[in-house]
C-alpha cells in the first residue's frame, strides 16, 4: 500500500510501510533502545536525502515476548497494512516463526536482533541478519581459553533455543583449541533461585572452574548474585559472557554489577569515530525526551545495528522503486484464513536483491550482507568487568586473533574475580567432593612394580610398589592438593578383573578416575585415554638362555681383528715392502744381489717390523720416513690386537641360544609372555601361532619353563626383563629385536587438566635424586647384570673403520716416497730418455721407447756409485781397476771387434790408454760407441788411471 505522502521537489514521495516487531510491552533495552535508532534512522536519512522518491512509512507492532503474539503481528502487518518489510523481531524463537511467513509474502525480514546461529539453516532469500550471529563470537572466547590454556569449560547457557542455537559452535571451537567440555549446564529461563543454587552447587564439586555463560541479561543477573552466595566469584574461577550479557553492561544495575567482578565478556568492537559520538548524543537527547521516565539508559551495540538496518532498508526501497511498484498480487484463496489470505509483494524479490547487495559504512562499522543474508563478521573486544562497568582489555580479529591493541585504542589490565591478579588454573580438586578413584591392577607377579595386599583381620588393603611410589612422589610435588584412593581392579575373590586393556578401558567408561600401575602407553590405549609422559624405559624385548661361548677353538687367534682389517694389514705388509725395495735398491747393499734374495730380504724386512725385528741398513731418507709411519703404525695395532686377544682368552663369554626371531618362527618353536599384557598382541601380530605361546606369571614360572624346556625364549617389557636378569644373572641374557613402546604411564581421562601438570611433576621426579632413591629400594643397587653377560656383539672384534686413517697416512707417505724417487732418478738420467745413435748412413736416430725404458731399467738395477754408501769401496787399494767381462774375445790384452771398416781415426780413438803393471782391469760389456760393437776383456796390471768412453754415462774403469 502506498500514498504520496508530500512533495520533494518536483516529484511526490511514495510512502512504503515497513512494520516493526518488537517486546515493546516488557521495555527491554533491545526493544525501547532498538525503536528509537529506528525512528532517528527514517528521519536522518529521509533529511539527508530530501529528493528520493519513496519514505518509509514505519508501523510498529508489540509481540509481548511472545512467540504465537509476534507470528499474529506479522500476520497482520502483512494482511492489513501491506508492509513491504519487516524490521524485527527481536528474539531468535519469534524470527523461527516470522521467516516462513515473510519467504510466503516475499517481503523481507530484517532482524537486528537475532543472535541464533540455526537460524542460518533456514536459508531463506527475504531473511536478513542485521547483527552479527552468535557463532562468530565463539572464536574469540575460544582464542582466550586458549591464551590462558585452559583445558576445561563447562558451557551454562538458558535452556531454549536461544541458549542451545550457541553450544554446538561454541564445542567445536574449544575443540580446536584442544579444550575440553565435560558437562552442560542448562538452565531454565523460568528457574528459581533455588533452583539456580543447585545447579551451581554442582558444578562446585567438579574440577573445572572455567565456565561461558549465554543467556539473557535478567537471567545472568540472578546467576551472578547466586553464585556470589555460594563464593564461586572468589580466587581460582573463571566466568566469561557472551555479547548477550556484555552488550548491556552499562545498564546493569550496580548490585549486579558488584556480584559479576572479575568477569570477562565479549563484545562486537565498535569503532570510536565521530559520527557515533555525535549520534549518541543526539540519540541520548532524544531517548530522555520519549523515556523521562529512565535516568541511565545507554545505547549498545543493537541500537547501532536497528540504525544501519533501517538505512539499509530504505537505501533498497529507493533503488527497488524505480524499477517497480510496491503492490501486492491477487491471492485467489476464497479461504478466510489469515494464512492462505497472504499475498506475494510484487516488489518483494527486487528489494531482496538490493538489500544484499547493500554496502557502506555504518555506526556500527562496515554494513555488508555475505550472500546468505548473514552480516559480515567483525572484531570482537574483551571486556572486564571491574567497578562500575567493563574495561576493554583486549580486542580479537579473525585474521589476527588476539591482541592487546586495536587501531590504537589502549587495553587495561584483567582483573580476575575476587580482585585476584593471578591467572586461575581453571580447575581445582574439590575438598567438598569425592576423592579420586585410581584404579590399580592386581597380579601375582613382579611384586616389585604393584602389590596389592589385604589383611585378613582388619580387611583393610594395602597397595605398594614402585610405580605406587613413583605416583605418590609425583603428587607430592603438585602445587595444589589431590586427594585421592586406590581401588584394586579386582572381582569378588580378589583375583584380577581382567587384563590391562581392560582396567585402562574402565577409565573411559568413567568407573575409574585415573589408573595408576606398571601400565604401558601404547597406540590403540591412547584412543579412549591419556597418558602422562612415561617414567621408565621402553620397548619390548627377547629373553633367552645363554651357553659358553665355543669361539675358544684353534683359530681363536683370528677373532681379535676383523677379515677386511687382516687383509688390510696383509696387503700393507706387501706394499711397504715393495716401496722400501724401490728406494734401497741402487743405495743399498741389503738389498741387492740376485732376484729370489732380493724378494726374501723385503718380505723379511716388512713382515719383521711387526715385532720390530728386522735389521737391514735402511740408507735413503724416504725410506726412513716410510719405515718410522709405517712402525708406528704396526705398533698400534698390535698393541690393540694383544689387548683383544687377552680380552677373548681371560673374560668368560656367554652366547644365546637364539639370536634371531625368525629361527623362532622358522622352528616354530614355543615362546612365553607375561600373563594379561599387551605383548601377546604384539607376537600375533610378528607371527606366532595361539598354540606356541605360553603364558607365565611371575619371573619364578618364567624360569621353570625355561628349565623344563617349554619355551626357547620369552618377550616382555624391558622393566620386567631387567627384573628377572637381576634374579637369573648368569642363566639368560636380553637380546635383539627391540620392539618400541613407550614405558609405563599413568592414565587419565581424555582431556584430563590434570594430565600436564601430573606431566610436568614426572620429570622433575625421574630427573631428580629421588628417583634413584626409589629404584634402590625396590630394585636394589645391584639390579644390572654384568655388561659381559648380556653382550651378544662379536666379542669386541677390532674392524678397519678404527684403523682407516692410519692406513691412510702410511699409504700417502709410501706413494709419496715413490714419486719423489721416480721423479729425481728419471730427471737424473734423462740423457738416456734423448739419447740419439748414429745410423749407418750416419743419420741420427733415436732408439725405440721401449728400448730406452729397458736401458733406465737396466740403470736402475745398476749400483748409483755415487752414493756414500759405494765411495768406501772406489778407494784405490791395490789400484786394481776391475772392468766387469761381458764378453771375452781373446785373452789379449786390448781386443777391438768391428762389424764394418773404419776409418782411422775411428782406430786411434779405440787406441788403449797405457797401462801399468800394478792395475787389473776387468771389463766386460757390450758397448754400441758410434756404431761400433766394442768386446774387451782385459785382466792385465797397469799404472795409472783408465776410462773407456762407449757414450754411456758411469760406465767407468773402477779401481781396487
């Protein structure tokens, strides 16, 4: 229904009713305050924009807080005043109804008001939420919870649909943050005082002290002031508010207020610009003159939201009429029903589709619609409740989580309640209530880890051991006190209930409030609990009888050094001896003569530097620095080799009978585990048969079978291994494989708060001296078998990876030593390498490559006559010069063979020089001088000095 209203210009303004629903006949603060940004809004902007051609007309309906009462207003509204919108309603439950009917008539209902997130479900194209929904504020409190590390909180919230639409996001965001909830507290919006106290007298015997209270403003009040009666507003509580409580804290009443100190709350953030200043106070002028009658009313987040909805509204009425009118179509029903007389809005899907298209900036911040008609989430502030109102004292963003600033607006600092400054732990062990029931298990066997015995007269029960100790130390150095009883998970005769898969899972069933035992952390036990960090060592391993080591046999010898260190050492003795040859040979007569003595004579000095024995003259430097590395090498392995080899002939040695699991298996041979653990599991799953495990009690039954020859081994825990090696030392030893686990830990529930803190207590007892108290008297100081007896390695066996880099260096300074001569004695005798021979048309040619390497070779094996070793000898004695026959050609005294004529003066220079009777000359070669074989051989007494010059170098006459 539309009418011109007056004129604007030349243009006459259409005048669009828009109904709004509110509980205007309670006076709430969301109601009276929401009404007049409604009004304020129509006049503001119709002021601001005096040439549009459309005006909200508004038409305002009570719904008494009553859900059939708003649905009849609707009805009405639709019906009768044929509004094109609906601004409203203002709770949840009446929104439930009032979104059918609006998507019926195709108007638009736009709630500034209704926080529920399940309202989203219904998914409707003409319902508009106007404020922000009470799952984005679930994050921010999860974000604190988790600043604080909070492990626990217990939701208390009105047992209506407003209340319940928040737990399901609130769960899921506390989960994320690994806090857990173990209880709902739901209260009736109808409850009594009474009725109140009983609710928080329970949640007074539990452990967890964080609590999120959502629910109305009235309601939170009369919690408060009860739990202040109670004194669960004092030192170690923790209350946080959802923006239902916090948005109205400034029109709390100051006794309320007095009760809630210390409570922190969130709330959407509301920038502090001057446009919002300005509009409070107008909006204040404005609510005074209409309200006379209420001194402190305050304007809250709603208010702003009722504003920019209004201005949202009447921004798409003018876009949606100047492409339509704002009639209704016929609804051809002959019914009188008000239901079936509803008619569609011609207009109605335009204005829908402007409103969520609406943007722009706000009172209350950045207006814009997300494409289901929810408002776009914004930052939340975290308030303190402390004297007469909140302090903000800190902001949370969705991107940036929380801060403690926010566009440079200061924080405070959080006062917790009972004007505590300390950060509570949020939890606590109820005096009032019951004392923890720490399931123990009951076993006949190792006695030394949990006992638990019952005096037959007073039929009291005792229960002791070591993990029982262990446990009471760890408590003992909780900040806090933990009352607490051991309750033995037995049956009726006393025997045990069941394995310890079953005592664990007693936790989870919630029979059991912690277990405390020799009970092991493994996978699929973490699934249903928690476990504090273990307090033994872990893993699983094999038990097996031990025999005398049979190495000790003839070739016991060979063990100390492993094969590629004995082969190692054998090629250097090879290597060394060949390098020292190379480097004495033309300086040294030890190691000349004929080929067979010059081999024995180097193996005799390499092999003989292993017990320092050889006696050869050692001439060259290089190869007194080769034979020094070399020795000092020898000397440390066979100073290694003595001390293992003593080791292996003096230190008793035992062997297992089994080393390897699979022999086992292969063999199928029968095994034993201990009686209810979990290592039964773990041999299924290797590949034992049913039929091959035996099960056994205690480390006495152990050993019997053993004894009986029923097992070939046994698998257990290592703490129980350990156990039983202190008792049957020199009987069994523990081998290889290892199977990981990770010890022994005491078992919460899931997302036990005590866990960390009993975490925490169990390293500072395993790292302190008291755990070695502990272990002494249980275990004794002896409880390890000697490191010999257990060991199943080679025996100490000396490999090559402890020598490597000694052979390194003898090996660099042998080569180096060889290229160092190679390369002086070649430079040397190069001449040899260019020597050029006449050819017979007296051309000069070189000889072939392999014949020049044959002439140095031949020179190598050649004494070096200048060396000092050879200068005593070339003392002229007797002045015999000795020239060595190669080939005699006639007994006289000079003989000169020719192959082919020559010239004279070829014969004079063949001419003898004189020779004197007290010199014997003895030579014997084959000389090529000029192409002329030379054979002499000469053994006649001459004075004086002789030299034959065949072009050869050294080839000198020698005096004796």
């Amino acid at each position: 229904m539309t009418a011109a209203v007056g004129q604007s210009g030349n243009a006459t303004a259409v005048a669009v009713n828009v109904g709004v629903i509110l509980d205007l006949n309670r006076r709430t603060d969301v109601a009276q305050v929401g009404l007049s940004c409604v009004e304020m809004a129509v006049s503001e902007f119709y002021d601001a924009h005096p040439n549009y051609t459309t005006r909200i007309v508004i038409a305002t309906r009570d719904s008494g807080g009553d859900v059939v009462q708003a649905a009849a207003s609707a009805l009405d509204l639709i019906n009768n005043v044929q509004v094109q919108a609906i601004l409203g309603p203002e709770t949840s439950m009446q929104a439930n109804f009032l979104i059918p009917l609006g998507e019926k008539a195709q108007i638009p209902v736009i709630s500034f008001s209704a926080s529920s997130p399940t309202l989203a479900s219904i998914r409707s194209p003409y319902f508009f939420r106007a404020t922000q929904k009470d799952s984005t504020q679930v994050n921010a409190i999860a974000a604190i919870v988790k600043a604080f590390s909070w492990r626990q909180v217990v939701p208390i919230y009105v047992d209506n649909a407003y209340g319940e639409g928040i737990v399901p996001s609130l769960v899921d965001s506390l989960d994320a943050v690994d806090a857990r909830v173990p209880y709902r507290s739901a209260i009736s919006a109808s409850a009594t005082d009474d009725q109140i106290g009983q609710e928080l007298y329970k949640l007074m015997t539990m452990q967890t002290r964080v609590f999120v209270v959502h629910m109305a403003p009235n309601l939170g009040a009369r919690l408060f002031a009860k739990a202040k009666e109670v004194e669960m507003m004092s030192p170690g509580y923790v209350w946080i508010v959802t923006d239902g409580i916090t948005g109205f804290l400034n029109s709390i009443d100051s006794s309320v207020l007095e009760s809630m100190q210390g409570v922190l709350g969130v709330k959407p953030h509301v920038p502090r610009t001057k446009e919002v200043l300005e509009f409070r106070s107008r909006w204040k002028r404005k609510f005074q003159r209409d309200h006379p009658e209420i001194l402190d009313a305050d304007l809250n987040s709603y208010g702003l939201w009722a504003y920019d909805a209004t201005v949202a509204l009447a921004t798409a009425i003018e876009k949606a009429g100047q492409a339509t009118n704002f009639t209704f179509l016929n609804n051809s029903s002959s019914s009188n029903a008000d239901l079936d007389r509803i008619r569609a809005s011609s207009s109605g899907p335009n204005l829908a589709l402007e409103l969520s298209r609406a943007k722009f900036a706000g009172l209350s911040g950045e207006f814009a619609m997300e494409p289901d008609g929810q408002l776009k989430g914004s930052a939340y502030e975290v308030v303190n409740v402390n004297g007469n109102g909140g302090r903000v004292v800190g902001y949370w963003t969705r991107g940036g989580g929380l801060a403690r600033e926010l566009a440079n607006e200061s924080t405070a600092t959080v006062i917790w309640p009972g004007d505590a400054a300390a950060v509570p732990k949020g939890f606590q062990m109820p005096t009032s209530g019951k004392k923890l029931r720490i399931g123990v298990p009951v076993k006949d066997g190792f006695s030394e880890f949990v006992s638990v015995t019952t005096d037959p007269e007073t039929n009291k029960t005792s229960v002791t051991g070591y993990c029982i100790d262990i446990f009471e130390a760890v408590v003992q150095t909780l900040p806090y006190a933990l009352p607490f009883e051991y309750v033995p998970f037995a049956n009726a005769t006393g025997d045990s209930a069941g394995t310890y898969n079953d005592l664990v899972y007693q936790v989870f069933l919630g029979n059991f409030d912690a277990v405390v035992g020799d009970t092991t952390v493994i996978a699929n036990r973490s699934n249903y609990v928690d476990f504090t960090l273990p307090y033994t060592e872990s893993g699983v391993s094999m038990v097996v009888p031990v025999r005398p080591d049979g190495s000790k046999n003839a070739w016991l010898f060979l063990k100390p050094l492993t094969w590629d260190l004995w082969m190692t050492t054998f090629l250097f003795f090879l290597f060394i001896g060949f390098v020292v040859w190379v480097l004495e040979h033309r300086i040294s007569k030890d190691f000349r003569g004929p080929p067979s003595h010059q081999a024995g004579t180097s193996l005799w000095f390499s092999f003989s530097t292993m017990v320092f024995a050889h006696r050869e003259n050692v001439v060259s430097n290089l190869a007194r620095t080769v034979v020094i590395i070399w020795c000092f090498v020898v000397l440390i392995l066979t100073q290694s080799y003595t001390a293992s080899f003593t080791s292996l002939l003096t230190v008793q040695r035992l062997q297992p009978t089994v080393t390897d699991i699979n022999e086992l298996l292969r063999k199928g041979e029968f095994v034993g585990y201990q009686d209810g653990s979990f290592v039964v599991g773990l041999l299924k799953r290797i590949g034992f048969r049913d039929d091959r495990l035996v099960p056994y009690d205690n480390s006495d039954h152990c050993d019997t079978l053993f004894g009986q020859g029923r097992i070939a081994a046994a698998f257990d825990e290592i703490p129980y291994i350990k156990l039983f090696l202190a008792k049957h030392c020199s009987k069994y030893m523990m081998t290889d494989p290892s199977y990981k686990t990770d010890g022994f830990g005491f078992v919460f529930p899931k997302g036990s708060v005590l866990v960390p803190d009993i975490s925490r207590a169990v390293l500072n007892v395993t790292e302190g001296d008291k755990m070695t108290k502990i272990e002494e008297a249980w275990f004794g100081k002896n409880s390890r078998c000697p490191e010999s007896s257990t060991s199943v390695s080679p025996g100490g066996q000396l490999g090559l990876n402890s020598f490597w880099s000694l052979f390194l260096i003898a090996g660099v300074a042998a080569v180096s030593a060889l290229i160092i001569f190679a390369a002086t004695f070649v430079y040397q005798h190069r001449q040899i390498l260019l020597q050029q021979q006449e050819g017979e048309d007296n051309s000069q040619s070189k000889p072939s490559f392999w014949r020049r390497i044959m002439r140095l070779l031949r020179t190598f094996d050649k004494k070096d006559l200048k060396c000092h070793t050879f200068r005593d000898d070339n003392r002229v004695g007797n002045n015999e010069v000795n020239l060595v026959s190669l080939n005699v050609m006639s007994p006289s005294a000079y003989s000169v063979q020719t192959e082919f004529p020559v010239d004279s003066s070829t014969a004079a220079a063949a001419t003898p020089p004189p020779i004197d009777s007290s010199t014997e000359l003895h030579y014997n070669d084959n000389v090529e001088a000029q192409g002329v074989e030379i054979s002499i051989d000469l053994h006649q007494n001459f004075s004086g000095a002789g030299q034959i010059d065949d072009g050869y170098d050294n080839d000198e006459i020698t005096r004796h």
